[in-house]
C-alpha cells in the first residue's frame, strides 16, 4: 500500500533539488542515440555494403560492445565518479559512431566497421546509472522510489523521441547525416550532463565493495534478466504479429503503447509513497506483468491488444525501477559496478529474448511470443519469491 499525498510529494521534493531539472533535460538528450545507433548502423551500413546480414551483425557488436561495457564503466565510476567516465565515454562513443560512418562511406571493409560498431557500445555513456547514483545519494529512503523511476521515464522518452527524430532528419538529409547529427547532440548532452552532476565523485575514503557479496545480487540479476528476456520478446513479437496480420504499419503504433504504459507506469509509481517491502513489490510487479501479457495470445481485435500491452508497460517499468532499489540493499558499496550488472542482464536478457520470439513465432505463430513473454515474467515472480526470505546473517 502506499499513499502519493498531494501533487506527488516524492517527485516535488525530487525537483526541489538544485540541478534536478536540467539534470534530466541534458540525461534526455545524451540518450537519444540509444535506440537511434543500432537502428541506424543497420541502415548505414545495408546501403553501403548491400548486406542486412551484415548490418544486423553491427547491430549485434553494438549490443555485445554495450553489456561488456557497463560493469567496467560502473567499477571505475565507483572508485573515480560518473564525471570523468562520462567524459571519456561521450568522446569514444560519438568518434566510434563517426568513424562507422566514414568507413561504410568510403567503402571500406566489413571488419572497420565491426570493430567500430563494438566500441561504440563498449563507449555508451552510463547516463542512467549516472542518474541513480546522483538521484539515488541526494534522496534518502524512499525518495529514491521517484529518483529511480524518473530515470527510466527519462530514458523511456528518449528511445520514443530519439528514433523520432532520427526519422525526421532522413527525411531531410541522408541517412549518414542523420545518424552523425544524432551522435553529436546525444555527445554534446553528456558532456554538458556531466558538469551538470553535483555527486561528482565517490564518498571520501571509501573503497568499492564487492557487488556479489550479498549472494541474493545473483537472484536480482536472474529475475532482471527474465524481465529482459520479456523486453527482447516483445520487440521481435509485435511488428512479427503486426506483419502476420497484413497491416506492419501498426507496428509503431503497438510499440508505442508499450512506451506510453512505460511512461505512466514510471511516473505514477515515483509519485507514491510505498510501505510494502521492496521485495513484496517485485514479487507482485512481476505476477501482474505476466496476467496483463498472457491474454495478448487471445485477443485478436488491435485496438484491445493496444489496451493490453499499455497495461503491461504500467508495471514494466516499475518493475524495473524495484530491482534499482534492492540493488541498494543489496550492493550499497559497489553501486555503479552493480548498476552496470543490471543493464547488462537487461540487455543479454533481451537478445536472448528477441532471438527466441524469432524462432517461437516461426514454429508455433504470430502469437506464440506474447505466451513466450508471459512465461518469463511468471518465472521470474516465482524466482523473486526467493528474495522474501530473510536476509543471510
């Protein structure tokens, strides 16, 4: 149970901190190329080479690149601070893209360019683990409910607007251009993000913990990638149905739902004040996943498939906004480190998602990936029920 009070006292008290705003405004912007770089590698690189083979492997280095990044970024922001890991990875991430370019513009060979596709990943800014760490520090208790769900607000109207956006600019210029304009603004937001920070390093004389000291962080990391696995089974399932069904075109509108439940969901779970247990909340978080996703494989009307899958993005990201907060019970001293650990599993969790929606669909049908879905988030409510026990002495 948990009371919001007037007007959302978590977030007002949030705002109310120096530097909150502009945080989140610059945060948006040094995100945008989230979505936009692997969808616009694809592109670069199929009208250079001819290959969609080839361009989905990019595709693939950048994920790759981004998961091995994380912890190592997360493990050098927790001894040195989130300002100079920024700094340096604004700079590697936005050259790596740019080079990408210049290669499939001059023709190079396929090998440039998937190395290049790597370090971009490997380079993407932590801007939403810079945002927990700083939110997380500045609001104690549960403020940090409203700090970590503004974060993935944040993040979630950046991957809406930024392929948006990416779309427009083609429209205008080549897609070269567009892809490379993105990367400069996405660069220039981290490196105005970060001086914006005012947690600018880590507490004085502390050393960075262990982030499997605890051993229920393995349990966290087993259900966030669950809830992954959920993300990347939606992604390839949604525009496999829309196709099945004669009308793609709907596909944007489905994913869109998805994003806009997302939104909601984030912005309603930061506005309460909660008294349940954290782990009780995941728990029930991850069951209500799994009812709001299994009627999907019944419904055949897309205005209530639209209905339903906005249902699903209501709990999604608070979902995800819980296992931020159990990942300060459980790794306090290894924050970054373990926040990296978390988007890592998010990420592993949704290739490997995204690549069992493809063969589910094709063996069993259009609808087939949305039971997939469902499955996953009920295992990972049940694997959840794990953490309720008490914590090992």
């Amino acid at each position: 149970m948990g009371d919001s009070g007037p007007g959302g006292v978590p977030y007002r008290r949030l705002f109310g901190l120096p530097g909150v705003a502009a945080q989140g405004v610059l945060g948006f912007l040094a995100q945008l190329t989230q979505q936009v770089a692997p969808v616009g590698m694809v592109l670069v690189v199929q009208k250079a080479t001819g290959s969609l083979a080839l361009a989905g492997v990019t595709a693939a280095a950048f994920s790759v690149g981004a998961g091995m990044g994380r912890p190592v970024q997360g493990r050098i922001m927790d001894r040195r601070g989130p300002r100079v890991v920024l700094a340096v990875t604004a700079l590697i991430h936005v050259a790596a893209l740019l080079g990408l370019i210049g290669c499939a513009l001059a023709g190079w060979p396929w090998w440039p360019m998937l190395v290049l596709a790597w370090v971009s990943g490997a380079g993407l800014p932590p801007i939403s683990v810079s945002m927990r760490i700083e939110w997380g520090r500045r609001m104690a208790g549960e403020g940090r409910t409203a700090a970590y769900s503004l974060v993935y607000l944040v993040q979630e109207l950046a991957m809406l607007v930024g392929p948006l956006v990416f779309g427009l600019l083609i429209a205008v210029a080549s897609t070269s251009l567009a892809l490379g304009v993105v990367a400069a603004a996405a660069g220039a937001g981290t490196l105005a993000f970060s001086r914006a920070l005012r947690v600018g390093s880590a507490p004085p004389g502390r050393e960075p913990g262990r982030v499997f000291a605890d051993r229920r962080m393995f349990v966290l990391l087993a259900v966030v990638l669950l809830l992954g696995g959920v993300i990347g089974t939606l992604e390839v399932g949604l525009p496999a149905l829309a196709v099945a069904r004669d009308v793609p075109a709907a596909t944007g509108l489905l994913v869109a739902a998805l994003s806009l439940g997302g939104i909601a969901g984030a912005a309603a779970y930061g506005a309460r004040s909660w008294g349940s247990a954290v782990q009780v909340r995941l728990v029930g978080l991850m069951l209500a996943l799994g009812v709001a996703l299994a009627p999907l494989v019944l419904i055949g009307a897309l205005p209530l498939f639209w209905a339903a899958l906005f249902a699903g993005g209501l709990v999604l990201n608070p979902a995800l906004t819980t296992g931020s907060l159990l990942v300060d019970e459980y790794a306090p001293a290894a924050q970054g480190e373990a926040f990296g650990w978390v988007s890592t599993a998010i990420g592993m969790g949704g290739a490997a998602g995204a690549a069992g929606a493809g063969v589910v669909a094709e063996r069993f049908g259009p609808s087939a990936p949305f039971l997939s879905a469902a499955a996953l988030a009920l295992l990972g409510a049940l694997l959840a029920t794990s953490l309720l026990r008490r914590a090992p002495a």
